[in-house]
C-alpha cells in the first residue's frame, strides 16, 4: 500500500512538473539559466551535500553559510509534514537559528540520495534520511524517506524548495 502512495505521488510531481512546463513552453521559450544550461545533477548533488552537512553535530555558521548560498534571499522554503513556511530573509534568519540549535543535539545525520529528476528550472529529488539526535534528554531515531522538489532562479539559485516526508 504504501509502495502505491509513493508511486502515485511521484507520477503526480512529474505530471505536475511536466504541466507546468508545457504551460511554459506555449506561453514563452523555457526559462533557462544563465549559464545557457539546465540545472545539472552535480549542482543538485553539491546542494544535497551542503543540506547534509547543515545536520552533523560540528555543523559551524560557516557550514550555514555554504547552504545558504545556493539560495536567493528571498527563498520560500515549505516543510510540509510539519507545516513550516520559511520566507526570505526573516525565514532564513529563524532558520539559521534553529539549525545551530538543532546542531547541539545532534549525534548522528546521513543522507542518501535516491533519484533525481531534472527539468528546465526544477529538480526533485528522492532521498533517504537517517538521523539519531537527542531530544528531552531522550536519544531519538529518525529514519525516512523525503520527496524535495527545487526551484531555480536564472542565476542557478534556489527560489523556491517543498520539501515531503514519505
């Protein structure tokens, strides 16, 4: 059953994605880096890498620093299992906050990449979590499958990031 979720809401990110490009495409050519290229899948992969290493207990304000700047300043970021919404620079300012508190906590974050598809200026990417952290003086486990879909501005910057736990 739950093999069947996944499958339905991955189809209906593609059917979306591949919508909205169509809308794109017969409205005006397709928006395209500056670079004159897609997003690649080593521009993905290096941001994945930066939003692990934001979750390691030696996370440092520099680590943040590297995250963030694959980002506009004014990015939307939504966490949608727990109803978060993170809005330019005011979001990210909470968020950094949270992060280096988060960081405290942390015992043990890995991440693994499962697929990535990548569109004109979108990219979803499937990956798995694995994190052990400690939380009311209690050690706590996570593990998870999250659905992140990401939105690119012209300058390769992320606008835009849902974020679905599976």
């Amino acid at each position: 059953m739950k093999k069947i979720f996944v499958n339905s809401v991955l189809l209906l990110l593609i059917f979306t994605l591949s919508s909205y490009a169509q809308q794109q495409t017969q409205q005006q050519t397709p928006q395209k880096l500056s670079s004159g290229t897609l997003p690649t899948k080593a521009l993905v992969l290096n941001f994945m890498n930066a939003f692990e290493a934001i979750y390691q207990p030696e996370m440092t304000k520099d680590t943040l620093d590297k995250y963030y700047n694959f980002m506009t300043s004014d990015v939307i970021d939504y966490h949608m299992a727990y109803n978060v919404v993170r809005k330019g620079a005011e979001g990210i300012k909470r968020s950094r906050k949270g992060l280096l508190n988060k960081a405290k906590s942390s015992i043990h974050y890995k991440l693994e990449v499962e697929s990535i598809i990548i569109g004109s200026s979108t990219a979803v990417v499937v990956y798995r979590e694995d994190a052990r952290y400690i939380k009311n003086e209690k050690i706590k486990d996570f593990k998870g499958r999250t659905i992140q879909i990401l939105e690119f501005d012209e300058h390769a910057k992320i606008k835009l990031m849902r974020r679905y736990q599976d």
